[in-house]
C-alpha cells in the first residue's frame, strides 16, 4: 500500500531554499528578482523570478456566443483576440476583478459568475497565477477602457473560436483554456 503525501509533504519533495533574493527591476506591473537556492541535492544555483500581482479572465456566454476582445500584444508584435481579462489590484478580490475587467472591456455586467479553474501561466519563471470565471445571465452596457487601451470587442461561436486557434488568431493560454472549459460545457452541461 503506497502512502500518499500530504500537501505539505509534495511541496517539500524537492523544495529549493532560497538564500538570498536580489530585485533586478520594479515596474508598474512586474518585478523581476534572482534568487540563489539551495538545491535538494546540498549544490547551489540561481533562479530568475518573475514576480506578477495575479489576474483574472472571463468567460462571457451570451446567446451562445463568447465575448471576445481584439487587442495588439507587443511582446507577440500582432494583434490577438483575447476573452477579457485583467490584473488583480491590491486587496483586489478575484470575484470584483472579473466584474470589473468584463464591464471595462466589453460593456457586459453579469448576474452569474462562477469559477471554472486557477492556473500559473509559466510556473517555469514567473508567479503568476489566473482565476477563470464563468459569467453568464449578461447584460449589455457600454465600454469603460483604460486610457491606454485599444480594442474592440466582438461575440464568436465555438467554431469560430476553435479555427481561430488554428490560425493563431487565438494563441494565449487563458482563452485556449476559456474555450476548451466552453466546449465540455456545452457537451455536459457542467464547467
């Protein structure tokens, strides 16, 4: 009979201690740091670490369609169309977060949200952690954008979204993740 860890104990398993952290650069959104670790194995190394607040993305179902923004990323230099999505503030509940990105960026308020999953979007270097929510029962209104955002905003059928996966129109994790949870959906009737 084999024993199965606690939470605890698997977190353990191949802990790196860190022993000592250097911040390399603070921005508006992310901070970057190395920290030198004690490997499980006694030798040391160094990790670079991307330090992000965490974020929210939503997956809006109205009228059977899912409520998508077209914006230009620079990292990627293209545009890409997006379910919405935003950083947490500080204090920030994921739950506001969600209600507020979907009214800022589409306009919609929703009367339904409910949680689909959380995941690390590059666990490899970087913190970041996204809540996905559901938001049903929407309610169209207008457009809050930030200052600094460009994008418009658009409904598309589940096979609209999945060919545009195909032609990397659609190529960031969350929304890959948003339309795979959409279509267990829609076959099972459970998120």
């Amino acid at each position: 009979m084999s024993h199965k860890p606690s939470k605890e104990e698997f977190n353990k398993r191949f802990e790196e201690i860190t022993v000592e952290t250097e911040q390399i650069f603070k921005g508006k959104i992310i901070s970057l740091q190395v920290d030198k670790v004690k490997l499980p194995n006694g030798k040391m190394s160094a990790r670079e670490i991307v330090k992000h607040p965490g974020a929210v993305a939503v997956l809006a179902i109205y009228e059977d369609k899912m409520i998508v923004v077209e914006q230009y990323r620079k990292p990627l230099e293209k545009n890409q169309i997006e379910i919405p999505a935003g950083k947490l503030d500080p204090g920030e509940e994921p739950e506001e977060a969600a209600l507020r990105e979907l009214k800022e960026e589409t306009g919609f308020d929703c009367s339904s949200l409910q949680h689909i999953n959380s995941f690390y979007t590059s666990p490899g270097f970087a913190d970041e952690k996204i809540v996905l929510f559901l938001a049903e029962d929407l309610t169209r209104g207008e457009m809050k954008l930030d200052e600094d955002e460009f994008l418009s905003c658009e409904s598309i059928t589940l096979e609209q979204a999945l060919e545009y996966i195909k032609e990397e129109k659609i190529s960031d994790a969350k929304t890959i993740t948003a339309i795979y949870a959409w279509q267990i959906y829609k076959l099972t009737g459970k998120i």
